[in-house]
C-alpha cells in the first residue's frame, strides 16, 4: 500500500496536537505530531513510533529590541533554546 491521500470518512478531528495526541493515547486512533510533544509519552510506552521521526527544520526564535544582559532571565532563556536546537 503506498503513501497518498487519507480516506475520507467519520471520525474525530482536531485543531490542535495537544487534543490528537491525548486522543492517541486513549487508544481512538493515530496521531502525528512533533517529537518534542509526543517523546515523553514514547519514551513511557503510551505512544508509539513505527516510522521513526523526520526533521522538519522547525527552530525556535528569540527576539529583543535590545541586547540580553548576561544575568538576566532572557539570556537563561536564549540558552535553553540554544540547548534545545
């Protein structure tokens, strides 16, 4: 069977990953979401990936009009982004 377009029919349909993957995890179908999402319920078995994940080039982004000082929490929280990328 190859890859293409979904069948239509009945069923639940979400606007947000939070409510497709809890919908997974009771057990109402499948779900695709990002790794950062879904990693903690793969890691404890309530998910599953079969394909593996893809790279989708997703990245986060830290804006400022005016440069971080070094103490604060934007410049902690530029480096916890940098940690995450």
């Amino acid at each position: 069977m190859g890859w293409g377009a979904a069948p239509a029919g009945e069923g639940p349909w979400f606007e947000r990953f939070y409510f497709s993957l809890r919908a997974a995890v009771a057990g109402l179908g499948v779900a695709i979401g990002p790794w950062r999402l879904v990693r903690d319920d793969v890691d404890n078995g309530l998910l599953a990936a079969p394909l593996g994940f893809v790279e989708d080039g997703a990245r986060y982004a830290l804006l400022s009009p005016e440069p971080f000082r070094q103490d604060g929490l934007a410049a902690d929280l530029l480096a916890w982004l940098r940690e995450m990328s």
